[in-house]
C-alpha cells in the first residue's frame, strides 16, 4: 500500500484529500507545517508528498529543497491557491514531480497522484537494477593480472578514448566492456552490445545503422540501429573480427565522421557514441590474410586491453568458484552452499579450455544435478574436470582415454564457440546426429544451454 504525506496549514483540505486517498486505497498521514512534515518524512519512508506552499514557518519551496536532500525521496506534488507560472517552473527545478492549484480538481488529484507514485516505483526499480548491474559488472579476481586489469579500466575509463579488448572465448571481455563504462563519464547512459559474430552478414549493417521500411525485402518497417540506439552511451562491438570488409567499411567511416546513413535512406545521422570493441582473434594476422581492415584496425585500437586466460591465474579459481557458488545457489532458490578444499584443488589442475564461462557452467551443473547436497566435493564434479584433475604433477594424462576425451571436450567446446553455441549446427560441423552430440557433450561434463 503506498505511502502519501498531505502537508498543508488548512485542516479542511488535509480531511478533504485524506478521506479521498483513503478511499483509494492509499495510506495517508498528514502535517499542518513544513517542520513537522519533515519529521515525518525522516522518520518513516513515504512515496509521495502533497505540499502546499503557502505554510507558517519554513514554506513549501524551502520544505521541498530540504526532502529532496534525503538519500530516497518521495516524489513531490506541490499544490498552491496562488500558483504562478515562476513558482512553477521554481517547484519543478527542484524537483517537484507537478503542480497543482486549489481548488482542487479530485479526479486530476488522483490521477497525479497515481502518476507520480508509479515513477517513484519505476526510479527505485531502475536504481535496483543499476544496482544489480554493477554487481554483474564486478570484476573479480586477486591474480596480479586481475588487479592490473581493474587498475587499467579506472584510469582509462573516464576518457573517450576507443577501446579494443582482446582475450580468447569465455575469458569475460563483455564484464570487462560493462565495467569500463560502468566507470566512464557515461555510465548514466546506455550501453549497447552488438555481436559482430552472431548475426548473418547481410544483417550486420541493418543491425548497427537501422533501416528504412522497403529497403529490403523483409524491411517490413523502420529499424532503430544499435548505433542510433548508443546515442550519448557506449556501443560494445564483440567480436569485431567477424565483420565483413563491406560492414568495416562502413563502421570506419562513422567512427571517422560521427555520422552514418541508415539503410535504404539518403539522410545522414549525426551519434555521439564512444566504441568498444572486442575479439578472440589476432587481427593483425587477419590483416595480414586480407580480412580485417589496417585503418579499422587502428582507430578502434586507441586503447588496447587484454584479458587473461583462466589457466593464466589459477590462483583466481577459488574465489571465482565460491563466487559462482553464492550466485547460482540464490538463482535457483537453493540454500548456502560449500564447496570442498579437495574439489577446489582439483578444479585448480584442471586446464579450462572454455574459461571462466566453462568454471561458472561447471558450477551451475553441480547446483542443478545435486538439489540436496549442500556441500560439493571432488565426486560432484563433472567426469572430464574430475579426470583430467587426476593428472600427474608432469602435466601428463594418466591414461590414453583421458587424453582422448581431453582432446574431444576441447574440440567440441571450440566448434561450440566457433558456432555461437548453436548444438544443431555444430552437430552438423560434427558430422553428428543432435542427440548424439548431447551425449557426448553429457559425458564430457560441457554443460548444455540452448
């Protein structure tokens, strides 16, 4: 039930709107005074005041500066018998939501009322979504190249500068994308992903430049693109090193312009958006081969990040894996849960070919296949991370089947990735039936996600 607070010197309007808002299903207090509904307002959380502004001691505008002051404030309505267009403009310069002269109309009382509480509602579910966005954004991790990385995203991130992020599958060049702009003068703004590798190539430009309807065939409407969409934001290109000459073309001349033509139009559009890219590739040798562009190459490569495999700073695993662990275990509605030294030290040994995605996988299969089970060892492992845990302290397999299934789980995870995660299409690369490809991912503790 939402809170309102009627502030007002004539107890005929305070009854008036108390009886009113009551009926409407609102829990309502009431002050006669500035001060006094200050007290109140400090004291207990409201989601709305109703404020007039003619009052004895401190008047409205002075009450609404100091309740705008507070950490959470409630949205403001400011009502008046003497209104003017100035104190209007005044009220609504610091922060009153509208403004509402007497006498009183009740049905637009209600329906300010019900407006200005449904903004309050939507600005503390934006702040808790911020809020968990800056949590997914953290980059976790005490390795000396995690503390390197973080270091180089505070002082980088404040600038404009274009960023390019290199680092192999699963390594979290997206988590590194989000905190740099989580850090930037734009945080407040959007932030855009378009997956470079994931969407077909005569759908690219459509995607990043938008369209206008009967450009193409299936244009069946305007289309808004990512680029026009980053306005004022951050774009994060992933895996920029899958984009055809033509797309780079393009995307070289709008970095160089700030401007772009949707698709199918003949109007240019002016964005201010600053470009981070990614990829798993090494762009220079794929200049090399003709496939990326040199200029491309280096006018998104101002600042250039890298991000370390996981088998770089094992050291980083066991936080990680509790990390995960909290995580998953809340997401399935799952109680605390432990995980074992011993099966900490023999995630450690094993290789992770698929990174820190493969690590949370791996974590949340154990949470999924062991509902009961609040504390994990070795044994709820997967088979190939408990295997190839089992190698000698040489780096060696102990048995020929080991080294086959290490060998087949790292290729799969490669035709995976190489496939956007797509199981029908890699089973096809395969040369494999679907079903026997998630047999066999199965066997191989690969986590399947559709």
């Amino acid at each position: 039930m939402p809170n309102v607070l009627i502030v007002d010197d004539e107890a005929a309007i305070r009854e008036s709107l108390r009886g009113v808002l009551e009926d409407e299903g609102y829990s309502v207090a009431d002050a006669a005074s500035g001060e006094v509904g200050l007290e109140q307002v400090q004291r207990k959380s409201f989601d709305l005041v109703l404020l007039d502004i003619w009052l004895p001691g401190i008047d409205g505008l002075e009450t609404l500066e100091e309740i705008r002051k507070l950490d959470s404030p409630p949205e403001i309505i400011i009502i008046s018998g003497h209104g003017t267009i100035e104190t209007a403009v005044r009220a609504t310069k610091l922060g009153a939501f509208d403004f509402l002269e007497k006498p009183l109309s009740v049905q637009k009382t209600l329906i300010l009322v019900k407006n200005a509480i449904d903004a309050k509602r939507l600005r503390s579910e934006n702040r808790e979504l911020k809020k968990q966005a800056m949590r997914r954004s953290e980059i976790a991790g005490e390795s000396i190249p995690m503390k390197a990385l973080r270091q180089q995203i505070q002082l980088m991130a404040p600038t404009n500068g274009r960023v390019l992020i290199f680092g192999e599958s699963g390594t979290g060049k997206e988590l590194v994308a989000r905190a740099i702009h989580g850090q930037s003068l734009r945080k407040e703004q959007m932030f855009v992903e378009v997956n470079c590798a994931a969407i077909p190539e005569d759908l690219i430009e459509s995607e990043l430049f938008g369209h206008r309807r009967g450009s193409f065939h299936a244009a069946g409407s305007d289309k808004e693109g990512k680029l026009l969409k980053a306005h004022g934001g951050t774009l994060f290109m992933d895996e920029v090193g899958d984009m055809s000459l033509k797309t780079q073309a393009k995307v070289l001349r709008t970095l160089e312009e700030q401007r772009f033509t949707p698709v199918g139009s003949d109007e240019s559009v002016t964005v201010d958006v600053r470009v981070i890219a990614s990829t798993n590739k090494d762009l220079e040798e794929e200049i090399s081969r003709g496939n990326f562009r040199e200029d491309l190459f280096y006018r998104l490569n101002v600042i250039p990040f890298s991000v370390p495999p996981l088998r770089e700073r094992k050291e980083d695993i066991p936080l990680l894996a509790r990390h995960f662990l909290r995580e998953l275990s809340g997401h399935y509605g799952r109680g605390p849960r432990e995980i074992t030294d011993d099966a900490i030290e023999t995630l450690m040994r094993y290789s992770w070919p698929g990174n820190v995605r493969e690590l949370r996988n791996v974590i949340e299969r154990i949470v999924i296949m062991n509902p009961t089970a609040t504390r994990f060892d070795r044994k709820h492992l997967p088979p190939l991370v408990y295997r190839d845990g089992s190698r000698r302290a040489g780096g060696e397999f102990m048995t020929l089947h080991q080294a086959r299934a290490a060998y087949e789980r790292d290729y799969i995870l490669k035709k995976l990735d190489d496939n956007h995660g797509n199981i029908s299409r890699t089973a096809e690369v395969l040369g494999l039936e679907r079903s026997h490809l998630y047999r066999k991912m199965k066997t191989l503790g690969i986590a399947v996600k559709e």
